[in-house]
C-alpha cells in the first residue's frame, strides 16, 4: 500500500475531503464519442422554458437523494450547486442543472408524440467497474406529457429479466450445443432502480411509468461481469397503452471502459496489536462507496455504507485513489487515510486507536437489543441474516456482548437460531455459495480476538397479541415458545404473564425503547405529566414492576427524558430495576449496532455461555452503568459501596461522600451540524452535552431523580477523578449522569432500614399512570384474560396507593 | 344444491386465487410489490409492529378539482402496532405556498385497519409535484424513505 497521506484520527462528524476529479485522455476521448457514432443528448435549452421549475427539482432532488443512498452520490461541488438551483427554481436554474446533470447521465430517451423512445448518449464518463455496480441517470424528454409505460434495458441483460417464450422451466439459453459464446455475451446486468410494475397478461413486467412531466431522470445501475472495453445494445422499449407487451422502439450500441478490479487485503491490527475484525467505508474521488450499496450479498448489507472485515480478509476494487475511514465502536478514534491501489499496493493497512478501554476497569459492552431480521434486513433469499453475519458485526463494533432478538417478522425463520446458549460462531459466511454467485470471493479469516464477543438468541414481544402494551425484551431464555403456543397470534395479549413465565424459567424481562409513548410537553427531569401511553416503550412496566416481574427499562434510542422519567419515579417508589442501553438495530437506527449500551462490571472478560450469563446477571445485580460508548463512569462508589453491591446502610441521616472516575470525549470543536445530531431529540449523544463550545460537559450527582450537584469535565478523553458530598435525610437512590450521554445504575442508601419512599407525588403520578395505561391498552385485552388483568391492574392501584401514604415527601 | 352453487362459485374463483397468490411470490421488494389498482383507496399506509410507518400508492388519484377546493384522498391505514397516537402528514421539500394539506387529528384507534382521507388544496393551478410523508406522532421515521409518496397534481382555474 502506499499512503498518499498520512493516517489522521478525525472527528466523527467531520466532513470527508472532496478530491477533484480530474478528466484523464480516455474519459475526454469518452465524453466526446470518440466510441460511439452518437448521436449525443440534445442541449435542453429549447426546452427550458416548458420546464415547470417545481416538479422537476422535486423529481431530481428525489433522484441524487437515492444515487446518494446507493452510494454513488454527485460530486460535492456539483450537489452545492444543484440545492441552490433547487431553491432558485427557474428556467435559468432548470438550464444550468441540466448541464449539471448531463455528466451523470448515461442515455437520454425522447418520447414521440406517438409514444415512440429514441435514445441519444449521454455526457457521464462511461466507465464500469469489473464486478461492480456503477449508477447513471437516465434522461426522459417527454415533450408530449405522455403518463404510459417505458424501458431500457441492456441486451445482456441476463436470465432474470428474459421472457421464456414457451411455459416450460427452462434455462433461457435454449438447446444449444456450445453455450459458450452466449455466456460470453452476457457481460452486462441493468437494472433501473426501484421501478414501477405493470401487469401483461399474468406477468408483472418492470417498467418506468412516465410522470406527464417534459424532463424527468430516473436512475439506472450497471453491472460488468469484465474488463476492458466493451460494448452492449441498449433498447427502449413502449408499453401499448391497449395493453400487450412491450416492443422495440429503438436500441443503441453503447460502449463502456470497465476498470479492472483487484482483490486488496485488508491487514487490521488492534490498539494491542492483534489482528481484528473493523468497521470500514472505502469511497472514491467521487465519493461513490465501495462495494457499492446497490448490490450487496450478507455479510456486507446494502443499508450501511460500511463494511466489517477481518484482519487478511479483502474487497474487490479498481486501481485507484482511496479514502478509507475505520472505526471498532465508539472507545476507538474514527481513522481516516487515503490509499492508492495498484499492482503495487494490494493492501490497506490500519492500526486502530482507542481513546479509552473500559474493559482496564473491568467494565464489559453489549446491546441488549439488535435484530438479524426484520426492518432494514432483506427478506429474501433469507428472511434476514444468520449470526455469522451478525458476530461479525459485533465484533466489528467491539461488543462483548449481543442479544439478537427474533420478532414478529421473520421469526418463523430467526427462532431456529435459539439455542438458550450464548454463541461465538467461528469467522464464516451464511451463505458462501451467494457470495460465489456474486463473484465477491470474500475468504472469512479468524483473528485471535473473535471469542470476545458472543451473541445470544432470544426474543423482543413485538407484533405479538401484547405488543400493544410495550415490547417486552426477553432476556436469557431457556424456552422461546410461550407455554401451549404455536404461532404468535396464541400468546398472551397482556405483558405480566409473559414476565411471569420467563421468571420462572430464570431469564429477565424488560421494556423496550422505553421512551416511545411516554413523550410529554415538559422537558424537565423530574416532571410529573402523564404521558399518553400511546406508544411502545415503558406502559405496561408501570404495572408489571408491582408485582416484582419487571428487571429494566431498555433505552438509549429514544427521547431521553422520556426514558429516565418514568425510572425515576418507579424507583423514588422503591422500585428497583436496571436502566440498560440498547440499539434496537436496525429498526430505530441501522447505522451500526451497538449505538446504545449497557458496561457491566466483571472479574474478567465473558468468555462462552457462562460469561453471557454473568455479564447479564450482572444487568441484574445493578453492575452496570449505560450510554452511548462516548462517556464513561469507570468507577463510581458512595461511601466505598459500587453499585450492585449491598445497599449503604446507615442509622441515621448524615453526608455522603461520592467518588467517580470519569471520562468523555468530545471533538475539540463541535461539529458543523449538529442539527443533525439533535434531530428528533431522540437517543443518547454526547455531543448534546457539551457546554456551549466548550469541550467540557456537566457530570451530575442525581439523588431521588433531582440532580443536586455537578462538576465540569473536559471531555478530552482523560479519565479525571470528581468527588461530590451532600447531605441525606431518608432512604434514597444515588446516581451519576452525563446527559444524554451516560447514567450509572444507583446506589441505594438505606437510613434506618427503612425502605425508599422518596416523593408521595412520584407515587400519585405512578398511580395516574397505571389508570392512564388501562385506559388505552386495556380494549387490545382479550376478554378471555380482561379479569386477570382487571385484578392486576388494580393490585398495582392499591400498591401505589399505600407507597403515596408511607411518603413522607410531598 | 347450495353446494354445488359454492363448488361452482369455487371453481370460477380459482384462477383469480391462484393468479393472486403467484403474484404474491413473484415480487419481494414491497415498493415493487404494489401494483396500481384503479379502485380503492389511492394511499395505503401499513404500520409495522415497530410503529414504523411505509406508504404506497396503490390506486389512482382523482381528478383535478377546481383551484381552492379540497380534493380527498382516501388512505387506508393497516395498524400491525397497535398504535393510538396521532398519524401524521407533512410535506417534505420546497412546496408553493399555494398548496396546502390537512389530515385527521385525531389519534389513530389501535385497530387493525383504519380508513381516513388526506385533504389537498391547490389555489394556483401549477402541476406540482408532491413528496408527502406521515409518522406516528413522536415515534421514530421509517429508515429507508418508505414512509414517504409522491406524486403529480394541478387544479382546474375557474374564470
């Protein structure tokens, strides 16, 4: 490999540099037609003026919005210009964009009055890439404002798309002796993206179903089994509007220059040197993302840019210049370097860099909730991944810990990966034979770190007959089937007899996103608004935790002081249960899992299934603190006690002294945008903690859900040491946070032996809540189990009730 | 004689079922999945059990209606969430200042299928071109812009 420029560790939100393209002989030899007879793309200015400026921006802001999405977006230059173009919207903006978007248009189709395709070449570079996807625009001039169906399509299209002209099953290549020279020919796939289907006789044909509008651009994808030059007849094709298929209204040779790709390996070491599995995102001058998203085969997943590979494991790529940027979670320094490929460089190297590593104090990672299927997963061929997919992921985002959690959709497919045993599969593909067929030839390597991380198969209650009443995360499970149950649609249509039954086989149980549904007006923590309990999140727990089944609230994902207020006041009611970090990956986020997280405290590192089941004992025990991965609390005691520890006992009121060690890491300057990062409020960000511009951030002793007490950190990534003393009259729960960042599990001190009865108005607002949940869940209760329910709801009225007497706070 | 009047029912039924259900497996990709019908309601919502929202169009839209009055469109809403908070419609993009939209208030009922109508108002009689998204009021957007439709629509000026 040969660095271009050295290895620099930047912000996570900075911005990725913008190299020039530059246009070598063959790309002008190329955009002039010195390969083709032509002829080319019409200039637009005759007809600029028909253009109605609104809908043809909105139709190519939606179009350069998904050639960004399958990671081929404009040059950034040229994206700049288009949205200020867009804003202007005018017939001067309309003739400027055109000529914009003619550098990235491969054909331009005009349709007759008659409805009649003609094809001219448009001015991208035509360049493919050998065992790669490559996206244009396809411009469609429809000066007649036609709405009936088009095509195009390439010759060697391959065997999806050719219509078998007898009803027989059978290879398209029909009886031939010698099948060579048709293979040869069937270098080229084309594929318009996200096309409209149009019914002929029993047959769902792809089309492109006009829009009425003058000018609109589609995208189509390109890919090229060879390189070298090579050259394919392109058709379009008219729909009849009376019906019947399609037919040839005009083709057109087109050449290409396919880049030949090479296989570059990627040498990964770890911050101790070891080799290990990394995230990477590997893009061109243009900023196109490789391989590209527009086809991708498990273990790479087409709704993440990035890649996982192993230490020796490889992508395919054209010769070339490279910016490739690293990461392994959130304790690491995000890499950036850039690389040229060539016959003498095949290889990538990476040395990660940790900011912090938690495990030095005994604290250990995992994501409590990550799902192999469902949401963004494919659901074909498979429905969603198989864990060799999924550890190799985990391993990539450095957890020690995953639970892939089956649900609704799929789980006829995921649940027969439940073993009830934590799992480490061995570096694999689930599917080598796809791999194969896609010519990506990815050969998995070990590296000496994989056992670290484990994953666990259990269950999320979610499109399930209860899910009404938020989603249950079932922790730990030795059963995976509801008793007497055969399809989802049997299970209970309440919560607590669901937690009654996992108790009694020994897991945990929990809610999910906690925060959806709990979201009021009022941003203060505490604060005493009933939610509307229209969601997902807490609802039902508010119940389940007075009859003792309830072990945490799961967040991280969503509103935070959603989240932290209902734990608040369940616990200042002496409730005791976790707050743990999840993802919900791929559902409320697919940028990565492991986004929220839980830390939890052990002797050593979780090895196998019994390291699984300490590190979520652990979960239990209140060992934990949890986050998003950019601030710590690697230690935290109150008079000497951790929390998960026995509780602080004390015979009367007095003070206590706090000690944490604590780090954060932000970025010296804020990002650019942090819209971005404060959209929606939702999930846990370190970066909205931060002070104004400073790099300092607020580390806060909460005591009874107030927070008492803060003390500035710079969050430079150094762990410092903070004390804190305060006063305490009454049985209370102390804790620590960086909000939204990080929050430590409490520490409870008992005054007295009595128990927590810290705010008789914490209690009322439970009370409220509980008759706030029945009002909305309890119609989606079958009436078969409504007594049950009655009773349990009202058992947790009367709880309440008694814990608001026994206050002394108001 | 009733079951011979239901085999023969049946029977004249079964090529339709069978079409239907060969369709249904030739498609996986739910965008490609939805095929135009020319009857029922144009916008069809699903929200998934995670209280995602994705949107189709699956019908044909109405008529231009006449510059300032409403032109409805009526959605029908699949609720696998259970969801009971308020399903909302916003534009998404530059949109003139003489469109317009309006779309119940009212939280969504938890039940399996809702029918509601999405209400457009067009005072110039300019084509537009429309990106609407709905979400379920303070839940998470769907992640790969299926939540999202869009579509063409003028209005006929009165003189």
């Amino acid at each position: 490999m040969r660095e271009t420029a050295k290895t620099s560790y930047l912000p996570a939100e900075a911005k990725m540099p913008t190299i020039g393209a530059t246009i070598t002989r063959r790309d002008f030899l190329l955009l002039t037609g010195a390969f083709v007879g032509g002829p080319f793309c019409p200039a637009l200015e005759s007809d600029a003026s028909q253009v109605e400026p609104q809908p043809y921006f909105a139709g190519i802001n939606r179009a350069l919005e998904a050639l960004a999405k399958l990671g081929a977006p404009l040059a950034s230059a040229d994206a700049q210009r288009m949205a200020a173009l867009a804003r202007q919207a005018n017939s001067t903006a309309v003739k400027e964009a055109e000529k914009i978007l003619d550098r990235y248009t491969l054909a331009c189709l005009s349709i007759d009055a008659d409805g009649t395709g003609h094809i001219a070449i448009g001015g991208a570079p035509r360049t493919l890439v050998e065992q790669g996807w490559r996206m244009f625009l396809l411009r469609i001039a429809n000066q007649g404002k036609r709405t009936h169906n088009i095509n195009f399509a390439s010759k060697s299209e391959g065997p999806g798309s050719m219509m078998s002209s007898t009803s027989a099953a059978r290879a398209h290549m029909g009886d031939r002796l010698n099948k060579g020279p048709l293979i040869e020919k069937m270098w080229l796939l084309s594929k318009i993206y996200e096309p409209d289907l149009v019914i002929v006789g029993d047959q769902a044909l792809k089309a492109i179903q006009l829009s009425g509008l003058s000018v609109e651009y589609r995208i189509i994808q390109l890919f090229s089994r060879d390189s070298g030059r090579r050259s394919d007849r392109f058709t379009t094709y008219t729909f009849p509007k009376s019906g019947g298929y399609p037919y040839d209204s005009d083709h057109r040779e087109i050449d290409f220059d396919c880049l030949p790709s090479r296989k570059v390996t990627f040498a990964v070491r770890d911050a101790d040197g070891r080799g290990c599995v990394a995230s990477f995102t590997v893009r061109d001058h243009q900023n196109r993302v490789y391989p590209p998203q527009a086809m991708r085969v498990a273990p790479d997943l087409y709704f993440q840019p990035q890649i996982y590979r192993a230490d020796g494991e490889t992508i395919l790529l054209p010769d070339g210049e490279y910016t490739v940027e690293s990461k392994r979670g959130p304790e690491y320094l995000r890499g950036l370097q850039t690389v040229t490929i060539d016959a003498g460089h095949p290889r990538i190297e990476v040395k990660l860099q940790r900011w912090i590593d938690p495990a030095q104090w005994g604290w250990y990672s995992g994501d409590t909730h990550i799902h192999a299927g469902g949401c963004s997963h494919y659901s074909s061929p498979t429905e969603g991944v198989a864990p060799e997919t999924m550890i190799r992921q985990a391993r990539g985002e450095g957890l020690a810990i995953g639970d892939v959690l089956s649900w609704a959709p799929s789980w006829y497919y995921q649940k027969q990966f439940f073993t009830g045993r934590a799992i480490s599969p061995p570096a694999s593909l689930e599917h080598p034979e796809l791999q194969v067929a896609n010519d990506v030839s990815l050969q998995p390597n070990p590296t000496p770190s994989d056992d670290e991380s484990l994953l666990r198969y259990d269950v999320e209650v979610s499109g399930f007959p209860s899910s009404h009443a938020g989603h249950l995360v079932l922790l730990s499970l030795k059963d995976q089937d509801y008793p007497g149950t055969k399809i989802l649609e049997d299970w209970p249509s309440w919560n607590l007899p669901i937690l009654q039954w996992v108790r009694s086989q020994g897991g945990l149980g929990g809610y999910a996103h906690c925060g959806l549904g709990m979201v009021v007006n009022s941003t203060d923590l505490p604060n005493y608004e009933i939610p509307p309990m229209d969601g997902i999140g807490t609802q039902e727990a508010i119940m389940d935790v007075t009859h003792g089944l309830m072990d945490f609230l799961s967040g991280c994902d969503t509103n935070p002081v959603a989240e932290l207020n209902a734990w608040y006041h369940m616990m200042n009611c002496g409730f005791r249960m976790a707050f743990i970090g999840e993802t919900d990956y791929p559902c409320i986020t697919d940028e990565r899992m492991g986004v929220g997280r839980s830390y939890v405290r052990l002797d050593h590192r979780p090895f196998g299934d019994s390291g699984y089941e300490a590190w979520v004992r652990g979960i239990a025990q209140g060992r934990l603190y949890c986050g998003d991965g950019r601030s710590h609390f690697l230690d935290f005691k109150v008079n000497g006690l951790h929390s998960g520890e026995t509780d602080l006992s004390l015979e009367a009121s007095g003070a206590l002294k706090i000690q944490t060690l604590v780090a954060a890491r932000l970025e010296t300057d804020p990002p650019e945008n942090m819209a971005a990062t404060n959209q929606g409020l939702n999930g846990w960000h370190l970066e909205r903690s931060r002070v104004g511009t400073t790099r300092t951030v607020p580390v806060e002793l909460v005591v009874n859900g107030f927070a008492v007490d803060k003390s500035m950190l710079v969050a430079d990534g150094i762990p410092r040491a903070i004390e804190f003393k305060t006063p305490i009259v009454r049985s209370s729960w102390i804790a620590l946070r960086i909000f939204p960042s990080s929050h430590t599990h409490p520490v409870y001190v008992m005054i007295g032996n009595k128990a927590i009865r810290a705010s008789k108005r914490s209690a009322m607002w439970c009370r409220s809540c509980v008759d706030k949940v029945w009002e909305v869940k309890s119609p989606f209760i079958r009436e078969s189990e409504r007594p049950a329910a009655t009773a349990a709801f009202e058992h947790a009225r009367r709880v309440y009730g008694a814990i608001a007497d026994e206050c002394e706070v108001a | 004689m009733r079951a011979v009047l239901a085999i023969s029912l049946f029977i004249l039924a079964l090529p339709t079922l069978i079409l239907a259900q060969s369709d249904g497996h030739r498609n996986d990709h739910p965008r490609e999945a939805e095929t135009v019908s020319a009857s029922g309601p144009p916008i069809k919502i699903t929200i998934n059990p995670e209280a995602r929202v994705s949107v189709v169009l699956s019908g044909t839209l109405p008529k231009p209606a006449q510059c300032g009055t409403a032109t409805d469109l009526p959605v029908r809403i699949v609720n696998q969430g259970f969801v009971t908070s308020r399903l909302e419609a916003v534009f998404v993009g530059d949109v003139p200042a003489s469109v317009s939209l309006e779309f119940h208030q009212s939280p969504l009922k938890g039940v399996r299928e809702e029918f509601r109508n999405l209400r457009i108002i067009l005072t110039k009689p300019n084509l537009v071109d429309l990106t609407i998204a709905f979400r379920a009021h303070n839940e998470t957007p769907d992640l790969g812009g299926r939540d999202r439709i869009h579509f063409l629509m003028n209005c006929i000026e009165v003189h």
